[in-house]
C-alpha cells in the first residue's frame, strides 16, 4: 500500500468513494475543521457527515503513521544490503502495523541473543547437520561442534535449539497463522492470587473464570485487567489445553515450520525443540500480544461509549434563561446557595446550616425561602452528592409552604460531577476570584441547569464521569476523542457570539483558547458585536479563522438579519436571492416555512454553491438559528423512596438514564446508587448496543427485580413482562466499575409542609 491507496482504502471503511474522501483530505490538511467540512463544505465531499469525517481523520493518522513506518523499514533492510524482490512485496502488503512488525523482526536490530551466541559458537552448522541427517543422533552430531562455551552434548543441544527457536519467533508466516489461532481458540481465563479473595472482592466474578478469548465484552476484559494491575488477578490465554502435550495443533504448526516428518532422531528432535519454542517463547510473546490487543479494542470500545454518553449528556436539553438556585449540598459544612440570573450571572450566594451538627432547618428554609422571593427564582438545581435527598426534602418541604398564589419554583436534582474540578479550576478562580470555591461548585450546579453544554466545557471533558472505566484507559486517545464529542457538540448548537463565556467560544470550529480570550476582551472594551464581520477586527483573528467560525457564531438581535441563523457569510448572497423571490422583507420571511417551500431549490443552484448548500439555508430560514437539543424535561421520583432499603421488588419507578455502557444503562431512581438496567432488560426484543434503546438524560420507567443492599447493587427492568433476576445479570455486568454517576438532571415530587409554614410566608418575599 502506498500514500496514493490510503483514499480507497477509506473509503470503503467509511462507505464513500475514494473521490469523497480525497476531496476530505484536502480541506482537513489545509486547516479545515471536522465540524466546517460537515456543514459548509457538503458539495466538495459530497456530503460527508461529521460522523464519517471523524472516522476519516481517525484512520487517515493511523494510515499515514503505517505508511511511515513502512518506509522506515524499507530503509533499514535495505541499508543492511538484505532487501529482496519477495521480501519487499511482503512489507508493501501488510495491511497493519502489527504484521509490518512481524515482517521485519528478522532484520530488526536487537540485543545480543542466546541464538547469537550459539552461532558465534558454531551451533549453527549442528543445527543444518540435524535437519540435512534426520537419521542421524543428534546427541552424536553434537558430539563434533563442542567448544568453551559449550561444552557438551546437551549444551550445544540447548544453542541449536535456541537458533531454531529465534528462526520460529522470526517466521512472520506462522506468528500470523499462530496468532489468528489463539484468537479463535484461545480461551482468557483468571484466577485469584492466594491470599488476595478478602481484599480483591469487587473482583469475586473473576476468581475462576474462563470465556472464548474471542467473544470477551470490552467491559469484562477491562474489569480483568484492573483487577491484574491491583494484583488481585493472574490472567493468561489458555490454548488447546485438552491436547496432549507435544500434540496440540500449535505444536504441530511450529514442527511443520522446521520440516519435521515422522521418522528418524532428526526429526523427533525437531519436534520436541520446536514445541519447546512453542511453549517457552511463542506462546509468551504472542500472549502479550493479543493480550495487548484486546486491552486496545476494549479501550477503543469503552472510549466509545464515554463518547457517546458525553455527547448524549451535552446535548441535554436546556431549561432555558431564567433565573436559577443552585444547591450544593453538605451536611457538616452546610448546603451552599448560589442566585444566578436568567443570563447565568451570579446575583448571590449563602451557606445554609439544615444538618447536623446545627441542626437549623428552620434558618435555611428562611434564607432560601428569601431568595426565591427577592430574586425571582423559577429553577432551582439540587446536585446529586452526600445529601442530595435530605436536600431535595428541605426544599421540597418549603415548597409546599410558599403562598399559593405565588409561582413556585420547579426543582430539579442534577448531576455535580466534575462540578468540584470547575471549583478550583485556575477558570473558576478568575471568574469568580472573591468567591470560596465551595460557593463556585453551587453556581456551576445552576448554570449546567440552565444550560448544559455553556457550562459543562468549562470542565475537562473525563471529569465529568459518564464513561466506563475511563481511568483504565489510553488517556490521549481518550482525550482526543472525548475533544471531539464537545467540538461536534458545540457547532452543532451554535454559540451566541455576545454572551458566550470564553471556554464556550474556544471550541467553536477555528477560534482556539487564544482566539476566545481575545474575542471577549474585544467585547469587554468596545461593547457587543453588531455583526459577525465585525469578528474581523479582533486582534489576530483573520480570515481563515473567520470563515472557519462565523458560521456557528449568532447574534440575536443585530444589524444583519442572518447573523442570527446558522447561514454562512459567504452564503448571504444566496439568501437574499431566496427572499428577493418571495418579495418579502428578510425579518418577515424568516419563519416562514410555507413561503420558503412554495421555492424550487434548484433555481438558486449557481457555480459556487450547490444543491446541499441551498436546501440548508432554505431549512435554516424556516427555522433560524433552531436549537436541536430536545425540550426540557424532568423526572419525578417516588414519595418515600429516599434510599436503597427502601426499594422492593416490583417496585414501578420513574427516573432518569445516567450512563450507558455496552452491557446496559444505569437509572437513578432517587436512592444515592444508580439502578442497571440490564441490556437484556431494556425491551421486549433483543437488543445488541444500548444506546439504540436509551441514551443519557432519558425519563423512563423502570421496575425493580432485584435489590443487593450489601453490594450496592439494584437490578432493573424495562421489559412490560417484569423481566428477569438481577441475579442472572451478575456475572454479564462483572464487579462495578466503580459507583455510577447520578443523573443529568430529575425533579423530585412535590411534599407536604410543615408547622413553620407561618414563618416563612413572614419572610418570603421581603
């Protein structure tokens, strides 16, 4: 394969032409983004979608690292004077890093080996005397190649079969036909260390465990893994281990490779040396290879659903621009309170003191109750840590108390992870450099209520704890992929160019941290921007930064009409043309979806803009600057139901999807500990990836089969029959990776008051 292949090799992973993605290629290489090429350049790929651009950027690095590699390889056989017609067709046609390795082993430039030594020695022409005498002794022609170092016939023996065990571990043929046989017919299996049962009993499943190497689930084989690096687990990949020793069909792969037939001491000395070199050092060496194989395609795996559960979690729906309450809760150093107004800008803070040791319920119902009123707060966030419930209880409790003429707020409990990272962030510090960090927690507990995606950039993106094993994993990789998710995420919404915070501008397509500082410190000293061409006149922010970002930057409001839609500059002209044949004024048409339909798109095709270019801006007029995140919605948890003891099975239960992972979906329904929802428990039919069924942020309602107060662990179902034990799941969902995330966000129900209702409505409202 060569550099010119690589397009048509993509092209067929990806389902496009080789056409599509050359075109593809020459936008990202001159700068483009993934996020760009998929929205404004749909003519010149021809409509590749964000999805396939990203598989493409992916495979086109790994291609072109091969590719390199290759070369590299080449050079060196080469330069050894080794380099052959057959030996350079074989390194063009290895198809992954892997075989390229394997190919060059031989010429690969190593320390001084036991083979080496045994050919400074002679060995090797004993070793070519066995295999051209097979009815020879070998013992008797060992007899003839004795030196220093070798002294014996058992020890140049040992160097002869040291030299045929270095020519198998060298032979790229059989390590591949090897390899792919582990792969089929191995079987991974682990055992507990002694000693290791009481301390390593999250790891209990795995204690004697045996699967087909080939079928083994991303999640099970990364819980092995961890359990092997705590040094609770011994793992190995078990082959042919009913065949008798000397017979197994690996074995006998390795004796063929030497020519070993039937007859003659030449030839059982052969087969017994080259199962040595079997068990001794291929089956290691290839071991940690497919081992480290299957470490990689789990963690690719596990990257994959933590992707997809961030881009489900940031394109949560929004509860819009109002005025909101955030509560961190805590219980020996009191619930914080923080007022953000309807834009997210702080407007007051207080710590409150229900719990123990105070004990001043009434006091924070006081000084909650007084904020709701002066601050006309409509939403208030509850996060989801130690005392979330007893929280969620004061609030609702005070509540029910407020005057009934009066607009209550709605109450929601979400999600605070990664609220405590944004807290100390150097971010946090100067935005808010007076506030306790504490007091930073409660207002990014209010602004990821009103806005998800606005305040979850501010955090790094692992932090926010939707994945599955994500400490176990590649962290570049999972940080590249992760970047991505909020990249696509955010141009896919779009950004209001005159109230986005920094981190927010900073991962629009072509602007960058530098690019997003200087954009607000334009904005801070000469006022909003009134047009996006006005982006022009920040510092170090020119034209191919501009055309790469304008098109996801609005402004609401403005000078310009379109500035206000996702329609791209460059495309105005188009625009106008569409509403010059409607006869209408711009703001007029502008929603109107049977005007813009009554239009044939093909009469507004012209040389620079096509077809694609045209029935986006025609959808984009209909429904300018559309949000396409879903409508907000809240789930509502079961009176009396505030902990894990008090769940029972059969149980009908509404709450909210927190994390999907390949073996099911966990489910906060309100108890401190996320419910699984197995995937064999999530519909009526079979279901193979979860995410087709659920994804994070989801309302559902779930039963509960099964309640493991000891483990901490809650079986449900979503099946209209009741479902299964939980019990049967066990095993499948192997030992916890860790205590899940609680949801996104949920609300709570509505409770009854209490004998302080007098004091409050005194003091509400002042």
């Amino acid at each position: 394969m060569s550099l010119t292949q690589i397009p048509r090799l993509i092209a067929a992973e990806i389902g496009a032409t080789p056409q599509q993605v050359s075109a593809a290629v020459e936008l990202l290489d001159g700068g483009a983004t993934v996020p760009f090429v998929a929205r404004y350049r749909k003519e010149v790929t021809g409509g590749l979608d964000d999805t396939q651009l990203r598989k493409l950027e992916e495979r086109l690095g790994y291609l072109r690292e091969l590719e390199a590699r290759r070369a590299a390889i080449v050079g060196s056989i080469t330069e050894q004077g080794k380099m052959t017609e057959a030996l350079a067709k074989s390194i063009a046609g290895a198809g992954t890093k892997a075989e390229l390795e394997d190919i060059y082993l031989p010429y690969k430039p190593k320390r001084r080996t036991k083979a080496m030594i045994a050919r400074e020695a002679g060995l090797q022409g004993l070793y070519d005397a066995i295999v051209a005498d097979r009815s020879a002794e070998p013992a008797a022609l060992a007899a003839g190649f004795l030196s220093e170092g070798f002294p014996d016939a058992k020890a140049a023996l040992e160097g002869a079969r040291d030299i045929l065990a270095e020519g198998l571990s060298e032979d790229a043929s059989l390590l591949g036909r090897l390899r792919d046989h582990m792969r089929k017919a191995g079987k991974l299996a682990a055992k507990v260390v002694a000693g290791k049962e009481a301390a390593g009993a999250k790891f209990s499943d795995y204690f004697a465990h045996s699967e087909e190497f080939s079928r083994v689930p991303s999640h099970r084989a990364l819980a092995m893994f961890r359990g092997r690096n705590e040094e609770v687990l011994v793992l190995d990949l078990e082959i042919d281990a009913e065949a008798p020793r000397g017979e197994s069909p690996s074995e006998r792969a390795c004796g063929a490779a030497v020519g070993a037939a039937e007859q003659g001491p030449g030839d059982r000395w052969l087969r017994e040396a080259a199962a040595w070199a079997w068990r001794v050092k291929l089956k290691t060496s290839l071991t940690l290879d497919l081992m480290a194989e299957l470490r990689e395609a789990a963690e690719a795996e596990a990257i994959r659903v933590f992707a997809r559960n961030l881009k489900d979690l940031l394109l949560a729906a929004p509860a819009g621009g109002k005025a909101t309450m955030g509560l961190d809760p805590g219980i020996r150093t009191g619930v914080k309170v923080a007022v953000v107004d309807a834009t997210g800008k702080l407007v007051a803070t207080d710590t409150v003191y229900p719990f123990q040791p105070r004990m001043d319920l009434k006091g924070a119902q006081v000084a909650i109750a007084k904020a709701i009123g002066q601050h006309g707060v409509k939403l208030i966030a509850i996060g989801n840590g130690t005392a979330s419930r007893e929280t969620e209880k004061l609030v609702t409790d005070l509540l029910a108390l407020l005057p009934s003429g009066a607009e209550k707020p709605v109450k929601v409990v979400v999600s605070e992870a990664g609220a405590s990272v944004y807290s100390a962030s150097e971010l946090a510090a100067r935005e808010f450099p007076e506030l306790d960090v504490s007091l930073r927690g409660a207002v990014s507990i209010a602004r990821r209520l009103q806005d998800p995606l606005a305040e979850l950039v501010k955090i790094e993106p692992k932090a926010i704890g939707v994945g599955q094993y994500q400490h176990d994993v590649d962290q570049h990789r999972l940080a590249k992929s992760l970047d991505a998710v909020v990249e696509d995420a955010v141009n896919g919404v779009g950004v209001d160019l005159n109230t986005a915070s920094a981190p927010l501008l900073a991962r629009v397509s072509g602007v960058g941290p530098g690019l997003a500082e200087a954009i607000v410190a334009h904005r801070d000293a000469n006022g909003p921007f009134a047009t996006r061409k006005e982006l022009l006149k920040v510092a170090r922010l020119g034209p191919k930064a501009f055309e790469q970002a304008a098109g996801f930057l609005r402004i609401s409001g403005g000078k310009e009409p379109l500035d206000a839609s996702s329609v791209h500059p460059e495309a105005y002209d188009v625009a106008r043309k569409i509403v010059a044949a409607c006869g209408r004024d711009i703001r007029s048409l502008m929603g109107d979806g049977e005007a813009l339909k009554k239009l044939n798109p093909a009469a507004f095709v012209d040389d620079r803009f096509g077809l694609p270019t045209v029935k986006d801006i025609l959808a984009e007029l209909e429904k300018p600057g559309r949000d396409p995140r879903p409508s907000f919605k809240t789930a509502t948890f079961t009176e009396g139901v505030d902990e894990i003891t008090d769940l029972r099975a059969g149980m009908v239960l509404e709450g909210t999807v927190t994390n999907v992972a390949a073996f099911g979906a966990f489910v906060d329904i309100g108890v401190h500990q996320d419910g699984l929802v197995h995937v064999s428990q999530l519909s009526d039919s079979f279901v193979k990836d979860p995410h087709a069924v659920v994804k994070a942020g989801d309302v559902v309602k779930v039963r509960v089969v099964e309640v493991d107060v000891g483990r901490k662990r809650i079986g449900l179902t979503m099946k209209s029959d009741g479902g299964a034990s939980a019990k049967d799941q066990a095993r499948e969902r192997g030992p916890a990776a860790g205590k899940p995330v609680r949801g996104p966000m949920q609300a709570g129900p509505q409770r009854g008051g209490n004998a302080f209702a007098d004091a409050l409505k005194g003091k509400f409202g002042r």
